[in-house]
C-alpha cells in the first residue's frame, strides 16, 4: 500500500458513520459538500436529480438528505413531499430564494431545515449534527407515544389512560404500532389494510373509527388520529 492509498483509508468514514444522500444538479456544489462532510466524518452519496436521488433510495438507507429546491424536472419541494410521505429520513433543504413564502412552502412539506445560498460549508455541517443530534433524541423517546391523557407503550403494545389500561384488540394495537412508530407520517390506507387478514381497505376504516373511540375526546372531530385526504391516516402525537 502506497502513503497516498493509506492516508485515503485513513480519511474514509466507517460503516456506521451517518450516511448522507446530497441531490443538487450543481455539480460544484455536491463535489463541495461530497468532500467537506467526508472530511467530517460522514459517508456521502451524490445525486444530481430527483431521479437520482429516488433510485440512490431504493438500494441504501440513509440519515439525512440534503436538497437542493430548484432542480429541473422533479423539484425539490416535491422530492420533499414524497420522502416525508414515504420515510422518516429528516431533509435539509438548500435555497436561492429567501423570501418567507417559499421557506413556508417546504416546510409544510415537512423539511427540518433551511439554509440559504450562498452558505459556508462549516454551517452545514453544524446544521446536519444538530438534526441528527434530535433524531437521536427523538428515537430515544420512541418507546412510547402520547396523546394528551393517553399513553401507549409501543413494546408492550399497551394503552393506559393515567393508571387505567384501556383494552384494545389485536388488531387494533397492531394499527396503533404502525401510527406510534411514525407519528407525523401519513400511512396509506392500502399499507394498513396489507396487514389485515381481510386486505380490505373498508375494514380499515372501520377499525380506525373503533380506535378513536378510545384514545379521541371527541372521534368525530379527531385531533390525534386524522384521515389525510386520498392518502390514508396520520398520527398526531404530543
């Protein structure tokens, strides 16, 4: 092994380093974050569009995204929408424009951050440990979910109302796991029903309105467990 090849291996991030996907069309740009977050200790995947991006995810699990809004074809914003609606995977979003409409705009997509351009690498950097950082945090916290005077614990598959165990079916703390593990994420229905024994997207619904019954004040005006519109259901915990 020459000094050059060493040093190289010294230099690559482990396995388990946090895996970054970076999707601009400026190719200067992810050459640049491509080297900065590898010399701090990130592994780094580039993707030059939507499409890159989309195939780069079917084949590797990543930590974060940084993405950049105006690309051609697929936008970022809707590259965002998608990721949020599919995973969990947290987004940096990268932007030209600053005017507050638009940094409204992603993120009611659901992006964890902005940084306009032009920006120094080292606030990237910073901005990227500090989403993970909450990631981490918030993966710590998964082991239960609670929404307003109820709690649900995830492992146990058991909900309690203070010291009162509110009884649920098996399928029915089936539905609350699947909400529980991605709260904030719309599920879709045809998703939900797979896992039933009937594949019946109506008996979702039936099972879905038995569940706010019991963790909702009112199941007919839900504040937790919501219908997305030609989506499915989400989970709103606190």
């Amino acid at each position: 092994m020459t000094a050059e090849e060493g040093a190289l291996r010294r230099d690559c991030p482990p396995d388990d380093a946090p895996h970054v996907l970076i999707v601009d069309d400026d190719q200067r740009i992810r050459d640049l974050l491509t080297r900065y977050l590898t010399e701090h200790g990130f592994r780094v995947t580039p993707a030059a569009d939507a499409g890159s991006a989309r195939a780069a995810m079917r084949g590797l699990r990543f930590d974060l995204v940084i993405l950049d809004v105006m690309m051609p074809g697929e936008s970022g914003l809707d590259l965002a929408r998608y990721l949020k609606s599919t995973s969990e995977v947290p987004i940096c979003m990268l932007t030209a424009r600053a005017d507050p409409e638009h940094r409204i705009e992603g993120l009611e997509a659901g992006v964890d951050d902005y940084l306009p351009k032009p920006f120094e690498p080292r606030e990237l950097v910073l901005r990227v440990k500090n989403i993970l950082r909450r990631g981490q945090s918030q993966q710590a916290n998964l082991d239960e979910a609670r929404m307003g005077d109820f709690v649900f614990h995830i492992a146990r598959g058991e909900l309690r109302r203070g010291e009162e165990s509110i009884k649920l079916t098996e399928r029915e703390r089936d539905l609350l796991r699947q909400f529980a593990q991605r709260p904030g994420i719309a599920i879709a229905r045809h998703e939900l029903a797979s896992d039933d024994s009937t594949g019946s997207e109506r008996a979702i619904d039936v099972q879905i309105n038995r569940l706010r019954r019991k963790i909702e004040t009112d199941p007919s005006n839900p504040v937790y467990l919501q219908t997305v519109r030609s989506k499915g259901y989400i989970l709103y915990t606190d």
